[in-house]
C-alpha cells in the first residue's frame, strides 16, 4: 500500500510541475491528500474486477495497475498514452488492466460501473465461483447528480455486485458541501434501499482497507451492492492552478498533518511491518520510476490526424 501511495503521490507532484511548463494538457485534478482511498480499495481487487473512476482519477488508474509511462503519456497527449493520447487526464481507460472508465461528467461512470456488474451477476449465473466486482469512484459533489439515485435504486434492485466509493473532501469545485445539500454523511442516504454502507476517515489506509475489506466481502458473497464513504481532503485546489482563496488555509494545515502517505509511512515503521530505511527506498523508488515515466512519455511521438479519424466510430 506503501509502495502504490508513494507512485501516486511522486506521479501527481510530477504532473503539477508538468502542467505549470505546459508539457500536460487540460484541466489536471490532482488526488493528492486521497491516496489511501486508491490504494487501500485497489489494493484488494483481483484482475477480473472493474473500477471506473471521474475527473479525479490518476491515483485510481494507477492503483489498479495501470503503467506509469502510458498514463504519463496520455496526460502529455502522446500516441503512446494509455488512450493513444486521445483522452487526457479527465478521461483515462486501461481495459487491460481493469480500469474501464473516467470521465469529467460528474456522477456520469456510476451508472455505468452498474453495467459491469450486471455482466458479473450474469456470468455468476452461469459460472461457478464467479465472484468479481465493479467499485466505482466519485467525489461527494456526484451524489448530488440525478444517475446516483437512480443507480443506488437499481443497484439495490438487482443486488448488484457494484461497491460505491465515495472520496468525501468536503468541497465540489468551490462549494462547501453544507452548501449543496443539508445530508451530512453520504453512508446515510442509501439505508432505505437496504444498501450496507460505511464511513471511514479516508485519510487512514489501513482503516479504509479493514472497511472496504468488510464490505467487499458481502459484495463477493453475493448480498448485493454496498457503500463507502471515505472522509478525506484535497491538499491541493480543485484544479491545477485554481488559486484556492475559499478554503479555511489553517484547516488546510491541520490536514497536512494527517497526510495519508507520511501516517502510513509512521504506522509501518511503528508496527515494524517496514523500518525507516525501507520506507526511504520504497519513496525513493516510486521518484526514480516516475522520473522514467517522464522520459519514455516525451520520447513518445505525437498523435497524427490519420490516427485521430481512425479512432471515431461511426460515420
Ligand atoms: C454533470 C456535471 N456537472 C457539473 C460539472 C462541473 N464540475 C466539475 S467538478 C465538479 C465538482 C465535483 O465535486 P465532487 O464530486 O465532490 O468531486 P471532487 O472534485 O471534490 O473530487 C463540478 C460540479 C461537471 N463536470 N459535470
Ligand atoms: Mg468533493
């Protein structure tokens, strides 16, 4: 978990430092301050299970195992990038690797993380043992968006195997969340449809691993859908750049003492699960390896226009 947090982490650094030489394009949201969601849920998939993911989605495309060098291409708009440089940021997809969506329209992959899992339940029916999922990722802004409702009531409906991720950081783009809806807690709105769900404080990998785990292991069992909601805190703006002049800055500090990625580094070396100097290799390592990232993605040529016409379906 470790390792992954750190990937993330010294990739999205990274991209921040790209975006401002202007060598990433579009509109960069960065996860940072969220990685242990990422890798404490991704970290216990299997390869046949699904994520989909939103706007914010780096750390959950690399938790599922996607490659540094193509996903740092794809954000540079390379033909080598996971999407052929097509996508972006906001829309990133790695079928191989089981992330099979993103998209920059808020609560738009939830409803569609339900037709993988439909796929699953129906492959159950047919195969025995057939137990993989569909986990979907969104921000507490999503909930707000008419396909939740309507995903939470067809999910439960069809006892789907579908497990909703919710990163609860308290803001959608600049609105408090006190001032978009008067519910407080996401894990509270789905009880009427019988959905189990939880809250966790998203900023502790090892709790959020111990809940998805519990949660994830009725999903698998076959008792239908079931929620996440991680509490957690964007330490960077919205966007790239977004100058963040409505956000509480001491509260923001506060946060930063409860960095996922340092908590864990010091949890590990109190348990003695890792000493000091293997959690230095495993950061040290994570830099290097997004480092040659950056190098194999610049080296990656430009998508021509014959590849752009020849990747649109339809006439
Ligand atoms: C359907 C739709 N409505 C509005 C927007 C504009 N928009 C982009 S991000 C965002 C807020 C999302 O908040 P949340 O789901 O909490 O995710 P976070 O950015 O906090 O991770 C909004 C409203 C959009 N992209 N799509
Ligand atoms: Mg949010």
């Amino acid at each position: 978990m470790l390792r992954t947090m750190w990937r993330i982490r010294a990739f999205e650094e990274r991209v921040g430092r790209l975006k401002r030489s202007d060598e990433v394009h579009g509109l960069i949201h960065l996860s940072t301050g969220g990685e242990g969601v990422a890798a404490a849920v991704c970290g216990q998939l299997r390869d046949g299970d699904v994520v989909y993911s939103g706007h914010r989605a780096h750390g959950h495309v690399i938790a599922k195992g996607a490659p540094l060098p193509e996903t740092m291409a794809e954000l540079m708009g390379r033909a080598g990038g996971l999407c052929r440089g097509m996508g972006g940021s906001m829309h990133l997809v790695d079928v191989a690797h089981g992330m099979l969506g993103a998209t920059g329209v808020v609560g738009g992959t939830v409803p569609a993380a339900l037709g993988s899992a439909l796929a699953a339940r129906m492959r159950r029916e047919s195969t025995e043992g057939e137990d993989t999922v569909s986990v979907v990722f969104f921000g507490d802004g999503a909930v707000q968006a008419g396909t939740f409702a309507e995903s939470v009531n067809i999910a439960a409906l069809w006892r789907l195997p579908v497990v909703l991720v919710c990163e609860n950081n308290g803001f959608a783009e600049f609105t408090p969340r006190s001032a978009h809806t008067p519910v407080e807690r996401v894990s509270d709105l789905v009880a009427p449809w019988g959905i189990t769900a939880a809250t966790v404080d998203g900023n502790d990998a090892v709790a959020v691993w111990e809940e998805f785990a519990r949660l994830l292991a009725g999903v698998r069992a076959g008792d239908g859908p079931a929620l996440l909601e991680a509490l957690t805190h964007r330490l960077r703006g919205h966007y790239e750049g977004d100058p963040d002049r409505y956000r509480d800055a001491i509260a923001t500090e506060e946060w930063q003492q409860r960095d996922p990625v340092l908590r864990l580094e010091r949890t590990g070396i109190a348990h003695g699960w890792f000493d000091t100097d293997e959690a230095k290799a495993v950061r040290e390592a994570a830099h290097a390896e997004v480092e040659d990232a950056v190098t194999w993605a610049r080296e990656s040529p430009w998508p021509t226009p014959e590849l752009a016409a020849s990747l649109v379906y339809g006439s």
